[in-house]
C-alpha cells in the first residue's frame, strides 16, 4: 500500500524527539518537587497554627522547666550543700563516741552516747532522721545500726541497717552481714543465713567473702543443712586458702561431711 505525506509535513527529528522527552521528565522532576515543598508548607503552617493556638501551654510547660532546673540548682547550693555540712559537723562528736566504744572502753555507755548524742550535739539516730537524704544520714544509718548490735538491740540494728545504702562495695557486704549477725542473735536462722550469703557474693574479695561464707556454712550447720554447709566451707578451702577463715576449714569440712 502506498503512503502518503501531508503537503508541508515534517517529521520530527531525533534529536528534536529527545529534547522534548527530557522537557518532560524535567517538568515531571519539578511537578514532584513542588509537591514536596507544598507539603511542607502545609506541615510549617499547621506547626505555626499548632503553636499559635497553643501559644500560652507551651511557655508554660517551658518556664516549668526552666523553674524546675533553676530550683534544683538554688537547692543544691543554698539548702542540700549547707545541710551536708552541717551533719558531717554533727557526726562528729557521735563518731569520736563510737570509735572510743569499739576500743573497748566503757563500750555500752559510749556506743548509747554515740546513738542519742551528748554535749550539745546529736547522735546518729537524730542525724538518721533529722538529715535525712544526705551522705551523712545515710552514714548514719549505718553506724546506729552497729552501735544497736553491739547494745544487744537486735530489731533496732536490722532497722537501720537496712536503710543503708552505699556504693562501696565493702561497707555495703559488711552491712549485710552485719544485718545477718541481728537476726542471728535474734534466732532466725534463715534470714541470717539469707543475709550471710548476700554479703559474701556481693562482691567476692578476700576480706569478706570468706568472712561471711564461714558464717554462713555455721548457720547452715545449725538448720541441718550439711549439704549446703559442705559447699560454702569447701569455697573457702579451694578459693581463699590464704584467709584465716581457711585457717581451720578442714574441722569444718569434717563436720559437714
């Protein structure tokens, strides 16, 4: 069949055909980029309503921060920094008290003065209570708690001891066993027991962990529980034979078997 061309009709060149494509492409490119950008516009005004109508909430809930910072910083120089210092000051006069008590030197009456104070100062149990929240209260927890234990006040030592709370890994194992020691006196074996093994794994070193493990293989001995008895002595013969509490574990050892 034969074809036949329009009179004036040209067609269209390669090249001509290319750039046309691509005009298109980029107007296409451009439609989409307007899009986002219209979108985005959309999202910016909703946001400036949002915050138009909103205004006076949210400078509100930014000056509560800010007033929420500024009074911690107020606090933490002119009322927490003052009272810390003014406890350790305390502290003192008990301390001094508490250390002659250990020394064994009139040690009930001096350990009954280092808990209700003398001499125009307080002691531990008035810091425990009245400075409350600083290191020095918390530190008295610990010592009231030992002054009690000592002073055959066994219900009083668990009290406080258990309100100690420190970071120092000894001090915190010496409490627990100390806690452990209470309720030991106080014939509840279990919790002594309890108390005795959470201070030996607290933090295994050769100070206390063969410490509190002898005490509580004693303490398993005297439920029954040889088994368990067995296995805390036996701890202290492969892993702290250099301890004196590995000193005499072979009797131990006997004794659980």
């Amino acid at each position: 069949m034969a074809t036949y061309n329009k009179r004036g009709y040209k067609a269209p060149k390669e090249k001509e055909v290319t750039e046309v494509t691509e005009d298109i492409k980029v107007l296409e490119k451009n439609s989409a980029t307007a899009g986002v950008f219209s979108a985005l516009d959309e999202t910016a005004s909703k946001t400036e309503d949002f915050v138009a109508k909103n205004q006076k909430i949210i400078i509100g809930i930014v000056s509560a921060i800010a007033l929420i910072t500024v009074g911690y910083l107020v606090y933490e120089k002119f009322v927490s920094a003052p009272k810390q210092e003014e406890a350790a000051s305390e502290m003192f006069q008990a301390q001094q008290y508490f250390q002659k008590a250990t020394d064994g030197v009139s040690s009930d009456s001096l350990y009954k003065l280092s808990l209700k104070g003398a001499e125009g100062k307080y002691g531990f149990v008035d810091i425990a209570d009245k400075y409350s929240g600083t290191d020095a209260g918390n530190l008295a927890n610990y010592y009231a708690g030992i002054a009690y234990l000592n002073t055959g006040k066994y219900t009083e030592a668990i009290d406080y001891l258990q309100k100690f709370k420190s970071e120092d890994i000894v001090l915190s194992a010496l409490a627990k066993g100390a806690i452990g020691d209470a309720y030991s006196q106080n014939k509840q074996l279990n919790e002594a027991l309890e108390n005795y093994l959470k201070a030996a794994e607290s933090d295994k070193n050769d100070f206390t962990t063969p410490r509190f493990l002898l005490k509580a293989g004693k303490t398993a001995l005297a439920l029954g529980n040889k088994t368990d008895a067995l296995k805390y002595f036996t701890d202290i013969k492969d892993n702290f034979d250099a301890t004196p509490e590995a000193a005499s574990i072979d009797v131990f050892i006997g004794l659980a078997q």
